[in-house]
C-alpha cells in the first residue's frame, strides 16, 4: 500500500529529568531529508535519531523537534542555582561594559539567555538512549499511520483516474480504424472519374491507403499503455514501502505513449480522448509528488 509523505505526529513522555515532547513532520521530497531539533544536551543523539528514522521512511522531507520540558523546580532545585549563576556572569559583563545591570539584567533576560545544563554519565546515556528510542517508536507509530491513511486516499483517488483512462482506452480502441477508413472512402471518391482512363489507379490507391494505415497505426501504443496500467496497478498495492520513484517514472511513460498516439491518430473524434487522458494523467502526476 502506497503511503504519503505529508504526515505529523506529536507524543510526550515524562521522566525524572522532565517531559520529553517529541514532533515528526513529513512533506514530500524527491530523497530523504532531516531537519533536526534536539535540546543541546541531547545532540549527541542525533545520529541514533536518524538511523531510527531511516528504518521505517525513505523519502520525504522530515522534520523532528524534540523538547524538554523541566517541571518540579523549587529554591534549592539545580536549575535556581544555575540561574543564580548565569545572573551573576551577566552582571560582572554588564560591569565590565559600562551598562547598569539594574537596568539591563532582568529576570526575562536571565531565562532567556540560559539552557538548564543535563548531565549523563554513561549508564544513563544508555537509558535516555533507550528511552528515545521508545518515544521515537511510539513518534514513528502515529505518523505512519497518518501517512498510510492520507496513501490511502490517494490511491483511490489514483484507481478511479486509472478507471477512466482505460474507460477512454477502450473508446479510442472501437474507433482506431475510423480514420483509415474515411481515407480509404475519399481515395476511392476521387478515383472513380479516372478509374476508365486508368485502370491502375486502383493498384496504386491501395498502396495508398496501406502505407496511411501504417503511419495511423496505434495498437502497439494502445498495448503499452494498457501495460504501464497494470503495472501501476500492482504497485499502488505492493508491499515495498517506497513506490515513488516507480509511479512516477510509470506516469512518465504513460504520458509519452499518449503523445506518440495523439500524433499518429490525427483524428477529431480520437484527438479529444487523448486530451482527456493527458489532463487525467497530469493530475495523477500531481498525485504522484506526495507519495513516498
């Protein structure tokens, strides 16, 4: 089954050090893609984090903040001493710069100016690894299922144009030997008044006639596209997780078969069809750009 590379997930956890909220955004990209942005704490995760990724999505433009969020703080809480501290460094600059700190050092610009240092030692560096990996799962779980709902809805979407296209196949197939015969039938016109002078004239009409068929042939052109149709097919519902690519070079092909068509079969009654196919096509190609 086909999945779409725009999903969003967000879950939280919560833990000793605080609450950890994580957010995955996906959007269509032709390879695989990170943004990534982690407390700098936790960047030494970084690599961990991508290879997660890298397992379950191959294309797409990926987008992960991971927060952290410190709720029990009181007077005597590591975080106080370090404001304190941060305080004071800005103070002794504001000094030294010849600013009033009174004026310039105040509690919002304290904060702002300060990430609340977390310490691991190896054994806990191998438990918040653990646990990343657990809420990156559980990250992992909900935007996959949200791309595999809106792949869902483009497949369908996709069937019913391929429905359609094939509806329209059908029709340019019952009228391909229209346009030979109406050659055929105003050759024939034209011939009648010499055909007494001339006897041979009708010889050389048919030779006439059977080269036009020739060059007005589309049987082969019909036959590939109705190839590339099952092909598509099979791999809206195929297991692989990355179809993209394939779909999109399918279309591609499709698309060429349908304009080799269109200039033999110089028809008015087909030339409207092949117009609506190529409309249908373009959409699906639209289509296209957002499955992974």
């Amino acid at each position: 089954m086909i999945k779409s590379m725009t999903a969003y997930s967000r879950c939280s956890k919560t833990t000793s050090e605080g609450r950890y909220t994580l957010e995955l955004h996906s959007v269509n990209r032709k390879i695989i893609d990170f943004a990534m942005y982690l407390p700098k704490d936790l960047l030494q995760f970084d690599v961990d984090l991508r290879k997660w990724l890298t397992q379950e999505l191959e294309r797409g433009q990926i987008t992960v903040r991971l927060l952290l969020q410190q709720d029990s703080i009181n007077a005597d809480s590591n975080y106080i001493l370090q404001l304190k501290k941060s305080k004071e460094k800005w103070e002794n600059i504001s000094h030294e710069l010849g600013y009033d700190p009174g004026k310039t050092i105040d509690f919002s610009f304290v904060v702002s100016h300060f990430s609340p240092p977390i310490y691991f030692n190896q054994a806990e560096e191998e438990k918040i690894k653990a646990f990343l990996f657990e809420l990156m799962q559980e990250g992992l779980k909900q935007l996959l299922k949200m791309k595999c709902e809106e792949g869902k809805a483009i497949e369908i979407d996709l069937q019913n144009r391929l429905k359609s296209i094939e509806e329209a196949l059908q029709k340019i197939h019952q009228k391909k030997e229209m346009p030979v015969d109406r050659y055929r039938k105003r050759i024939l016109k034209v011939l009648e008044a010499y055909q007494a002078s001339s006897p041979d004239l009708m010889e050389k009409a048919g030779r006439e006639v059977a080269i036009f068929a020739e060059k007005m042939d589309i049987a082969e052109e019909l036959m590939r596209l109705h190839t590339h149709i099952v092909h598509f097919r099979n791999y809206l519902v195929a297991s692989e997780k990355a179809v993209g690519k394939i779909l999109e070079f399918l279309i591609q092909e499709m698309q060429r078969e349908i304009n080799t068509l269109g200039s033999k079969a110089n028809d008015s009654e087909i030339i409207p069809l092949v117009i609506y196919i190529k409309s249908e096509l373009e959409k699906m190609k639209e289509q296209i750009q957002n499955v992974e």
